[in-house]
C-alpha cells in the first residue's frame, strides 16, 4: 500500500495541493461554513413554505369559486419555484460536504503526509494505523485461497494505484502536465506461511 501512495502522482498532487491549502486561513474555511450552513436553512424554511402554499391551493381548487385554471397556474409556478430552490439546496449542500471533506484530508495529511515514507520505520499505535488506513482505503477485502495464501483487494479513495505523469511538451516542463487517471483497485496475494515464520523468528 505505502509503495502505491509513494508511485502514485494523484497522491502527490493532493498533497501539493492540501498544502497550498493550508495557505487559506481557517477561519475564512469556518466563516463560509457558516454563511452556507446559514443559506441552507434559510432555503430548506423556504420550500416548507412553498410546500405549504401548494398545499392551501390544492385545497381552494375544492373549497372555493375561484377558477380552476387560474389556481392551477399558481401551483405550477410555485412547483418551478421550489424546483429552483431545491437546486440551490443541493449546490449549498455540496458546498458543505466538500468543505467539510476538505478538513478532514487536511487533518490527515497534517498527521501523515509528509512522514509516508517513513511509515515503514515507524512503531505505529493500532489506532494511528486505522486512522492511516481511513484516510487512504475504505475498503479491503480479504479472500482465503488455501491454509497459506490470502489475497487482498485494496479498494482506494481515490484512484492512486498505476497512474501516471504526462508532460504537455517534454522539451518545455513550463508547459505544465496531465494526471493519467489509475485504478482505485489493486490485488495483493499474501503467503501467509511466510508471515508465520517471521512472526515465530
């Protein structure tokens, strides 16, 4: 795992990236947080309310004199209205789970960033271990192929494993480069016989 994260250019990138981050001051982060937190109730009030005047129109097309028709149009203007509103609801939303997702990678790549190389040398706790595996893996799938071998599915965050670097002009590295989309996935096989033996050794 740590040999893809070390190959991986996304994984660089991101770092590269998170750090400029750490550039912005927080408190702006945690003042947009609010202003959009703010936003999204102020919207979710107004759809209740949009809701509720559907709603009493619905009942004047039983209740009252007034023309079909015209409660109709009414109530179509209000359903573009709240299709409208519900379409700001989900991009303030967005906005607050991407700031929030962008806190928690900053946090990890504060911890573990820049040591991932020295990983390997270091006596980590179970519980920095986990937090590690957290912040690069959601998922790893164990398969018992026989008593001495076991192969593992790594399935990543994000597409680390087997990307790659192209330059736009080799000769001119001002020119910038594009991040050839890897794989979220990698197997891994185990020879758990091995393992035995070293733990006994």
């Amino acid at each position: 795992m740590l040999n893809v994260l070390e190959e991986s250019h996304l994984y660089k990138e991101n770092f590269k990236n998170t750090t400029l981050a750490f550039k912005e001051d927080s408190g702006k982060r945690e003042a947009r947080l609010k202003i959009n937190q703010k936003e999204k109730n102020k919207i979710k009030r107004l759809i209740t309310k949009i809701d509720n005047a559907i709603s009493d129109q619905e009942v004047a097309k039983v209740i009252t004199s007034k023309s079909k028709s015209s409660i109709e149009q009414t109530i179509k203007a209000l359903r573009k209205e709240r299709d409208q509103q519900e379409e700001k609801l989900e991009q303030v939303t967005n906005a607050i789970e991407n700031d929030k997702k962008s806190d928690v990678w900053v946090d990890w790549v504060n911890k573990f960033g820049e040591s991932v190389a020295n990983l390997r040398k270091e006596d980590l706790l179970d519980k920095e271990k986990n937090e590690f595996l957290r912040g690069v893996v959601y998922r790893i799938v164990v398969e018992e192929i026989d008593t001495q071998e076991q192969k593992l599915t790594l399935l990543f965050n994000q597409a680390y494993y087997n990307d790659s670097l192209v330059w736009n002009d080799v000769n001119k590295k001002s020119k910038g480069y594009t991040l050839k989309r890897g794989k979220k996935t990698k197997k891994v096989s185990i020879n758990t016989a091995n393992l035995k033996k070293k733990a006994y050794s």
